[in-house]
C-alpha cells in the first residue's frame, strides 16, 4: 500500500457548505419539511443563480434528481433558476452553444461525453459541485483503491494481476491530482507473473499469495461481474440487478479469469449478511443504508413498490471521516462509497467509490440536499469572484417570431409536450356476450331497444338496464309460446336466463352497462330477406307477424319491432338491413383507492420535471379524455395535481379550444366519491382556479372500425399456442425462463386451476370467510371474488384444450393482479390448503399466467405485421393526425404548450404499434 500523506490541503476544487468545524451529520434525523430560510431570505439584492444539470436525460430527469431540483427552487424563491441541458444539446450541440450557469451539476454515465463537459468547464468556468476531470479515475478500481490508501481509508488485503499495461488515465488527470492532493498516479507497465496453485485452493501473484476464499473483480468500475471463489470448488457470481436477482451459484466455476486485469481481494465474511451503502453531500453530511448482501443467495428483497428493501444506520465516527476523505482526495462532493463490516471486528473497510449517487425515496435526504446545494447557491450569489453570465441576444424564432427571452444561440427549449395516458388502476373487467338472430321473432324486444339508432347504444343508468330486464322477459314469453324451429329453443332460452339472473346481481353496482352493438349492411330493396309482396314479412302460420312498412317519426319513437330493422324503400334502392345484433353486459372496470394515488403522483411528478424544463409549458395545459368513467376520473386526479386546482370541470364539447387553468367559479364537475366511482355535485367558489377537461370520443372511445377484423383475428389466436410457433416467430414475447412451450404451459394453468377450484370451494364451505380479511376496498366482497373466480374456472377448465380461447388469459391475469395487490390476505388464505400457504403455487400460476398474456395480448390487435397497421390505422389514426397537428401547432406558434390524452390501454396498444409503422 501506499503511505503517502493522507490528504493535501492545495485543493483547487475545494467547496466546501458549512463551516469545516460544523460537526458531520447522518440522515437519521427528522424531516426538514420547510425551506431553509437563511441563504433564501439573504438573495434579496442579488441576481438569480443558475444552477445547470448536465447529466443524461435518464439520470437528469430521474426522480430522485427532480425531487432535490424542485426543493432547491422552492429554497431560491424565485432567486435560484436551472437549467436541464438535455441529450440533444449534451450529444449534438458544440459546447459553445451550451447553456452558460453559474453552479454546475454534471457526472458521467453510459453515452456521457465526459470530455466535451470538461471543454465546457475550461471554457464557462462554472462552480462545479463535482470535480468532471477527476471522474476519469473511477472508471479503473486501481485508481481508485491507490487513492483510497493515500488519503487513509482502510480497505481489504488485495492482489493486482495487470495484464493491460496499467490504467489509461491521461496526462493532465494525473497532474490535476498530484497538484490537488499530492498523489503520483504511476503503475509498473509489465505483466504481473500469476499462476494458481496446484491444489486450486490459492493464487500466486508475483510471488505474494491469496487464499481461496477471495473475490475477483475486473479493473474497469464499469463492468459489475464480479466472481466470488469458494474453498474447496464452486463460486457465486454477481452482476447488475436483473429483476429480483443480483448473483447465482456456480459449482464449476473453480479457476480464475485469464482474460484480462483482475484486482483480487480477500473475502469479507460480513456482519447481519449485510453490507453498507453510504452517499455523501459534501464533506459534512452522510446517509447510509444497509442492504441484504448479495453474496447471500443473490435474492434482492424488495417492498410493495418494487425498491429494494434498505434500513437507515448509523455510521461510526471513523466512518463519518473517510466521506470527508473520500469527497476531497476524488473531488467528487456528491457520490457514494460501499462499506464493509467484518464478522467479529471492529475494523470496517472500503470495498468501491462510486460517482454521483442520489438515495432515492427519502424525503428527509432530499431536504437535506436541498438545503446544502441553497446555502452553496448563495454563497456564489455573493461571492465577489462570481463571473457574470453574458446576456446574449434571442435567436430569431420561426417564422420571423422572436424565440422565448430566457433562450440563447444554440439553447434547446422544450417547447411542446404531447403525451398519450392510460387510465389508473381498475377493478378487473368482466362481461357476458350474447350475439341474436335478427330473424328471429324473440329477438326483437332488444332490436326495438335501438330506437331506430344505427350506432352502438350504451345504457348505464339503472332505469335503462331495466329496460333490458324487460326485453329478457318478454323475449323468454314469446320464446316459450313461439320456439323457433329446430333445436335452440332450451339453449337460448338457457342464455336468457342466465343474462336475467347475472342483470339482477349486477344491476345496482357501480360501473355495470349494457352496449347494445348493431351491424348494418346496405343491401338492394328487392333482395331483403323475409320480404313478400306489399314489404310483408314472410312467416309461418304459428308466428306472430310484425308490418315491415312502418316508418319511423322524426324523434325515432314508436317505432315497430321490424320498422327497427329495416327501412321500407322502393325496390332497387339502397338501404340498410340489420346484419347482426350483439348485446355485451359488462361490469367492474371500476376506478380503485390505488388509482388515485397513481393518477396523483403521475400530475405531480410531470408538474416537477416540466416546471424544471420550462415553467411556461403550465401556463397552456389542454386535457382530453375519453369519456369511460375510469378515464375520466385519472384525468381529472391527474389535472388536479397537476394545475394545483381544486375544482376541474368537464367540458363534452368536441372543440378544440385550448383551455388553461384561469380564475373564476367552476361549473358542474365529475368527482370521485371515497369509493372511487364518479358523481356529480354543483361548487361555486369564489377565486379558485379552474380547468376543463376536454371528451373526445372521436379520438379517444373504443371505435367499431376496425371490430370485424379484431374479431377474426381473436378467432386465430390458438395459432399462438402450437408447437415452435414462439421460435418461428422471433417477434412474440416469451420469456427464456419458461422452458416449457406455450401449449405446454396452458395445460400447467388449466392443471393449477383445477386445484384452486376444489380448494377454494372447500374453504368456503369450512371457512368463515367474512372474517379472512375485515376490510375490503372498491366494493368488493368474498362472494364477488369467489364468483369472478368461478367464471374464470368455468371458461379454463370446463373446456378442452383444442377449444380453449386464448383471450381468456388477460381475464386470469387481470384477476390474479388484482386480488394480489387489494385482497392479497384473502387471496392466499382461501387458496391455502389444510393450513398450508399456498405461496408457491400463486407464484407460479401468477408467472405462468403474466407469460401468456405478454405472448397473447398484443396480437390481440393483429398477428401479422400488416393487419397491426391496419387495425392501428382503423382505431387510431384520427388520434395520430390531432397529435400531428398539435406538434405543427406548437412548431408554427410562439407559445409552449401541453397536451394530454387519456384513453383505454386497448387503444393505446393499436396506436403504440401504429406509431412503430
């Protein structure tokens, strides 16, 4: 190791936000919830401080980075302005034209140029929170554990195998650190002699000695496979979190690599199998978390929103020193660094240093930062070395307009934002569909149900689903005086009573319609079917006889069962004849207590990032919706939040108008009630901001265009399910995971819903279910969960395989989501068998059933390339030209703007693709 001195104090990089007799500080400490108030309330006489972040988009736009931005504006009260750079201008535009700051925030990642941002710093000279020159040296472990002994931070006994030479760290990186710290980077260049011994148990480096077990690890900090060798045979290898897994076992892996240059250190048995992650704000401030250690069984535990499972700790003083040792001997004054804890010792130690590393979901630590990036703001607000940025003239807009003020030669201003949302989370869907003969005599109370209308008719309300009610008893009634003939008399009559009965259950439920969906063909007079002479309907003796001449008023009432099918014309003109009439009964669907929250944080999460880019985007904000009551109520959470508006108000006009948020009483609005349907209530306030929601069905609605061929292709959907038809067609998605084929796994589900079925009905014959789980959340209850799973078992297992449909398989998955994120005590306690969890299998059903609707349901809109464009361009192509015109608009107009669709995940799925075309 190196025993140089630990630290130089010639440190030209040296920023340091508090005094360096201020005592560090942990994160352990309560929330600041309240800006910092004494750099704030001191800008006053001083000019805004800009604060630009060039960091890649992913990384600049991130969560955690947009939480601390916004904080630190909020801190500036109005006197601190940033500056996101963007990809476009980091990878296109010369440095030149970069925007000019006064404090930068700029680290590297996959496709950063770190050298063009380090011409940029020599040219703008900005503060710069972390030093760009330096970031080079994390990219080689070497560099960085030859630093880490210099300044004094203790690490684990090590071995280098070089077999490249040496790091390639430039001239002038090795001169910026001999200058700030003291340090000569220098490595010999020949190959180092490694051999393994002939046990296999250790290796030989340059005649120093390592016994198994030790870890491996290449000298690039960018490559995170990392080989762990076990005594006696076998080894663990790690790598980037892929999902919940971050290392498995390997029993061959024995000798190591030879392939390149290795640091070989001795393995750390670690306490509580945990290790310690520790990020650093300056040299006097830390946060550290511990995380299960992923030598353990490579398993990455995770909470309820998908983030790894951490636990806030405290570091030790000596620990609190190396930060501080760490942050200046790398001049990097955000960043983070990987601590060990041995079993037994009290001696910690370093094991990697990591760039710019932001702890993400807590509020505490983004106060923290916040205040400490404001305190350093303010000091560059006075300091008299501040060098002033050079206002420079607007470049010319288009059209002769002159550009935004803020705007300068070679600045990318985000001008527009067009995005197209799905609704929030639902309760699962489910429907009965029922296709009628027209033809037939029963069948015409539901055709009277039309009107006369040509379009699909939807009923909502209560008093119009007894409408339907009435049709089903009156068809029954003339069904059993009248059966048609042949033998589909009972089976209808079966279809009718089981549309009655499921109404009735239904009928009073929230999100419960009817879509009455006629399909009319144009067809000659004369070759009208069932048309005698005088345009009388041609029937048996024993059949009631409806007039085929009525005509219907001008309001369409009083119509006749037959005047509803067709209109009487003279022969040889065109007119429309009922081809096909289809009655679909759905419920559920319905918006959950999840969905507001998501609806929530999804307005103001887009409030923060476009407030950084550019706050003028909020001041001509348009929402269109369709006009699907799920949808409509994740427009109106999400404009709420977004527009900070208390009072939205829906406007069903098909205009265009750009409506922004204004002041002044609101008008009749859609809200959502505590159980998450939608009612309406009259609000006049005074002084409340307003903003309206713009329905367009046009854009927005399910559309019957393209229904005809949506249905013959749900009919070829089994094509999916045969042998090797996921290897022939590369295109469809099918996890290597599953090592069975698809046709072999829907025999795997069909297996395991057997096996729930009997279980759960045996649970609720021997249960008290009612009390399983005490609350239930949108309107749900243990007889509407065992009867949403009865149908699904019905349409799985009471059919054989050769007939099974695999549109089926959204309801299973849907159901099983569903169940798993709102009654997930309920869910595995009535699917447990003989007191024994039923964990495992959920598990695997759950895996089985997200495989096969990842496979089936995009093809859902077309298998072949050519009938996915041409759906997509059925059902979305109106919304493509409005979302075209839009972007000309904003192009041609001097004014920026936001538009926002929501719609079906159906929809967006055909338009997704249509784009991709």
């Amino acid at each position: 190791m190196d025993t140089g001195p630990r630290i130089s104090r010639k440190s030209s990089f040296h920023l340091r936000t508090t005094d360096n007799n201020h005592p560090r500080s942990s994160s352990v400490l309560s929330r600041s919830g309240s800006p910092s108030p004494t750099p704030s309330d001191s800008y006053a006489g001083t000019t805004s401080v800009v604060v630009g972040v060039c960091a890649m988009d992913i990384k600049a736009r991130s969560k955690a980075m947009r939480e601390i931005l916004t904080r630190l504006v909020a801190r500036g009260r109005g006197m601190i302005e940033v500056k996101v750079f963007g990809d476009k201008v980091i990878l296109d535009e010369d440095v030149q034209n970069w925007p000019r700051c006064d404090i930068l925030i700029s680290f590297f990642s996959t496709d950063f140029p770190l050298e063009k941002a380090v011409s940029y710093v020599k040219l703008r000279q900005p503060v710069c929170i972390n030093d760009l020159l330096t970031q080079e040296l994390l990219w080689d472990r070497r560099c960085v554990l030859k630093i880490l002994d210099y300044v004094g931070v203790p690490s684990p006994k090590r071995l280098e195998v070089t077999r490249d030479g040496g790091p390639k760290i430039s001239e002038e990186v090795k001169k910026h650190v001999e200058a700030n710290i003291g340090l000569k980077l220098e490595w010999p260049t020949q190959h180092s002699d490694f051999k393994v011994r002939e046990d296999k148990e250790a290796i030989i480096v340059d005649g120093k000695v390592m016994e198994k077990p030790f870890v491996e690890k290449p000298v690039s900090g960018e490559d995170h496979n990392v080989y762990i060798y076990y005594r006696g045979g076998g080894g663990r290898r790690l790598f980037r979190k892929i999902g919940n897994q971050s290392s498995v076992y390997d029993e061959k892996l024995i000798e190591p690599r030879t392939d390149g240059s290795y640091i070989y250190e001795e393995f750390i048995d670690v306490e509580n199998a945990e290790d310690i992650k520790v990020y650093t704000v300056g040299p006097t401030y830390t946060h550290a978390e511990t995380r299960k250690s992923p030598v353990i069984d490579g398993l990455v535990r995770r909470n309820t929103e998908g983030k790894e499972i951490r636990f806030i700790t405290r570091l030790t003083d000596e620990e609190m020193s190396w930060a501080s040792k760490i942050t200046e001997g790398f001049g990097q004054r955000v960043c983070g660094f990987d601590v060990l804890r041995p079993k037994g010792s009290e001696k910690s130690m370093v094991i990697d240093v990591n760039g710019w590393s932001f702890v993400k979901g807590n509020e505490s630590y983004y106060d923290k930062v916040a205040d400490i990036l404001s305190d350093l703001c303010f000091k560059v607000s006075v300091s008299p070395n501040r060098r002033a940025l050079v206002n420079e003239p607007p470049v010319p807009g288009l059209n002769g307009q002159a550009a935004d003020k803020e705007s300068t030669p070679g600045t990318w201003t985000l001008k527009a934002n067009v995005t197209v949302f799905r609704h929030a989370d639902r309760t699962p869907k489910q429907k009965l569909k029922y296709s009628f003969p027209v033809s037939e005599a029963w069948t015409q109370p539901f055709i009277k149900l039309l009107n006369g209308e040509k379009e699909e008719i939807i009923l909502r309300e209560k008093s119009q689903l007894k409408l339907i009610s009435d049709a089903i008893q009156e068809a029954k009634k003339i069904l059993e005086e009248f059966p048609p003939e042949g033998s589909t008399a009972m089976e209808d009559l079966a279809k009718l009573t089981q549309l009655h009965s499921t109404l009735q259950r239904k009928i009073d439920l929230p999100g419960t319609k009817a879509q009455l969906k006629p399909t009319y063909k144009r067809v000659r007079a004369s070759v009208i079917s069932g048309v005698g002479e005088g345009g009388k309907i041609s029937t048996s003796p024993d059949r009631p006889v409806f007039p085929a001449d009525a005509v219907p008023a001008a309001d369409g009432s009083n119509l006749s069962a037959t005047a509803a099918v067709m209109i009487k014309k003279p022969n040889g003109a065109l007119e429309k004849r009922l081809e096909k009439f289809q009655l679909v009964f759905k419920w559920g669907g319905e918006f959950t207590h999840a969905a507001r929250y998501q609806s929530r944080d999804l307005g103001e999460n887009l409030k923060k990032d476009i407030s950084i880019l550019n706050r003028d985007v909020l001041n001509n904000v348009r929402i269109f919706t369709s006009s699907e009551r799920r949808v409509t109520a994740s427009a109106e959470i999400f404009a709420a939040a977004l527009l900070d508006a208390s009072a939205p108000c829906v406007n069903h006009n098909h205009s265009n108008t750009i409506h922004g948020v204004s002041p002044g009483p609101s008008t009749r609005s859609s809200r959502m009630s505590d159980t998450g349907s939608i009612r309406s209530e009259n609000r006049t306030p005074s002084n409340v901001p307003t903003y309206k929601l713009i329905i367009r069905k046009d854009l927005l609605d399910d559309s019957n265009a393209a229904k005809d061929l949506m249905d013959d292709v749900k009919k070829r959907l089994k094509i999916l399910l045969r042998s090797g038809e996921s290897e022939r067609r590369p295109e469809l998605t099918w996890p290597k995971s599953m090592n069975a084929e698809p046709a072999v796994v829907v025999q795997e589900v069909i297996q395991l819903l057997h096996n729930f079925r009997a279980t759960m009905r045996h649970n609720f014959e021997t249960m008290d279910v009612d009390k399983i789980q005490e609350r239930w959340c949108c309107g749900d209850e243990p007889f509407l969960f065992r009867e949403r799973w009865e149908k699904l078992f019905e349409d799985f297992c009471e059919v054989k395989q050769e007939k099974f449909d695999p549109s089926r398989v959204s309801e299973l998955y849907d159901a099983l989501k569903f169940s798993a994120l709102h009654h997930r005590t309920f869910l595995f306690a009535i699917f447990s068998e003989q007191g024994q969890k039923a964990d495992r299998k959920l598990h695997e059903l759950y895996a089985r059933a997200k495989a096969l609707f990842d496979l089936v349901a995009p093809q859902e809109y077309g298998i072949e390339p050519a009938e996915k464009e041409e759906i997509g361009v059925l059902t979305s192509l109106p919304l493509m030209r409005k979302i075209v015109e839009d972007l000309e608009g904003a192009k041609n107009s001097g004014q920026a703007g936001l538009t926002v669709y929501f719609t079906k995940v159906g929809f967006l799925d055909s338009h997704f693709f249509l784009q991709l075309t």
